[in-house]
C-alpha cells in the first residue's frame, strides 16, 4: 500500500503552557485494488501475533468482526460495486487500517499479551464510538506506536499503560480515550493520580476523536482536512485550557499530548480518503531544566521521526 506524509509544524506556548503543536497527514488507503488486499494481508498477520502470544481472537469480539471484515477485501470484487458502496468501504478501511497498523507495531513488545486481552474485550466498531475496554487499550496501542516510530522505546506496564525512558528519567504515560468533552478534567486528574507518585516524570495522552460529531471530515483538499483537525484540536484546548492550568504548573504531570485523529474525504486529489491526525503538545515550562530539557527531547523526537 502507498503512503505518503508531510509535516506542518508550528511552535508556540500559551499561558498554560502550550510547548508544540505537531501536525501529522498520511494516507490510509487509496483506490486501488491492492490496497484494500493489502489490507486484508496485514489483518492475516495481525491473526498471527494473537497466535503466537496464544491468546485467541473470539469471532463475535469486535476485533475478530473487524480481522474478518478486513479479509473479505478480495481485489476482484472491488471492481463490481457501485460508487456509493466503495466510498462506504474506502472509509471503513480506513478505519480498519488504522487499527491493523497500530496493533502490528507491539509484535513481541514486553507486556504486550495484557494489550492484546483487552484488545477482544469490547466493541471497535468507530462509527457507534461506545466505550469499551478495547477502544481504551487501541488508543494505548496507538500511543506506544507513536513513540516506538518516535525513536523511544515505549514499553507496556501498569499502572499507568506505557513507560518510557530517556535522559535517566523514567516517564510514566497514562492514555485516555475521551468520549465526553465534560470527562477532561476527570481524565486529567485520573491520569495524575497513576503517575504521581511513582515516576520522575508523568504524561497524559489524551485522544479526542470520539468527540467529532461527523464520523469524516469533508473538505476541497487534505491540506484543508488538517486544517480542520487542527481546528477541532484548538476548540477542544480553548475549553479545556483551565484543566491543564489546574495540573501542568504545580509538575504534577509534566506533559500532556492530545491526539485527534479523524477521517478525511477530499474533494480533489487522491486518494479520496485519508487518515488525518492531528498532535499537540502541552509541557510546564515552570519545570526545572532537566525534566523540560526531557520533555523538549520527547516532542522534538515527534516531530522529527513520527509516521
């Protein structure tokens, strides 16, 4: 499958301590016939990875009817359906790339057989965004693929979810997947209370793309899309910008980074749709010159080396 990435970033810091927005575009998929095939092969290896941790799949799980939806995808049937149904089905497999990609990233990764349990725990299912245990562990699932194509070296644990090390500081990562706007704060001080007191240095990674009320972002090209995503990331942190006030100055979590990762139908350019996502990143600038020089060297390693 094609792929392509460009990179937009802008540095800046707001009162609560904005350090960097990182903005991320790459394509998902595209129209032709073996990409969706290719799909369906990178579903086959993720059967694999279960097999060899020995933890089945079970076929009413939401990822075992998304691992089966994916190897339907036969290239020959493609070229029967109508236009309405491959956009229907462009737009699933974006999604459905979205998790093979992520899940293939913790192949043989320390801890990685309690990620894989709560994987088939619950529903996967976008489009219903109802919470389950395994929409939590993805968004885990896709933290530690962030930082593995960071550069770092995430590994499972928990408490929190993910632990990395650098610079002689062992930085606790708490994922939080938000289906309500209200929930931030919540999120934030849960996310403090597994980091608190156990690591140098705490992270809280927070993904919004439950919040969207349109399951695509409509727009003239991809470029607009990131500006859309971008938009939505903006709102959510001018509403919630007094709940990382309330953590961020006192140290209490050194970092937080917000995702929001959406699906993008183009009206020009191809391929139609795409996945954006869209990374900022928020560090108490009042936090003394190591741990910022740490948490600096976190987001530059994002910005530098991310998909």
């Amino acid at each position: 499958m094609g792929r392509s990435t460009s990179r937009g970033v802008q540095w800046g810091r707001t009162p609560a301590g904005v350090l960097v927005p990182v903005a991320r575009f790459h394509d998902i998929t595209d129209d032709s016939r073996t990409s969706f095939a290719a799909i369906g092969e990178k579903a086959a290896d993720v059967v694999r990875i279960f097999e060899r941790a020995a933890v089945s799949i079970p076929p009413n799980s939401g990822l075992g009817r998304v691992l089966a939806e994916a190897r339907r995808y036969p290239a020959e049937l493609l070229g029967t359906l109508l236009t309405c149904d491959l956009e229907a089905l462009s737009i699933r497999a974006c999604w459905i790339n979205r998790i093979v990609d992520a899940i293939l990233t913790i192949d043989g990764a320390p801890g990685a057989r309690r990620v894989l349990l709560e994987l088939v725990d619950g529903n996967l299912d976008r489009a219903g965004a109802r919470r389950s245990k395994a929409q939590d562990t993805l968004w885990e699932v896709e933290v530690f693929a962030l930082l593995q194509e960071a550069g770092l070296q995430p590994t499972f644990t928990d408490p929190p979810d993910i632990v990395v090390e650098l610079g002689g500081a062992k930085i606790g990562i708490a994922c939080k997947n938000l289906y309500s706007s209200a929930n931030t704060r919540k999120a934030l001080s849960r996310a403090v209370m597994q980091v608190e007191s156990i690591f140098d240095l705490g992270i809280a990674a927070i993904s919004t793309a439950n919040l969207a009320s349109a399951e695509t972002l409509r727009a003239p090209s991809l470029e607009v899309a990131g500006d859309l995503a971008r938009r939505e990331v903006d709102a959510f942190r001018v509403a919630h910008e007094r709940h990382f006030a309330a953590y961020l100055p006192r140290g209490r979590i050194g970092a937080a980074i917000v995702a929001n990762m959406r699906i993008a139908e183009v009206e020009s350019g191809a391929p139609k749709f795409s996945s954006v996502q869209e990374i900022w990143i928020w560090n108490d600038s009042g936090l003394a010159g190591d741990k910022l020089r740490i948490l600096g060297e976190i987001g530059k390693r994002i910005e530098e080396h991310g998909p």
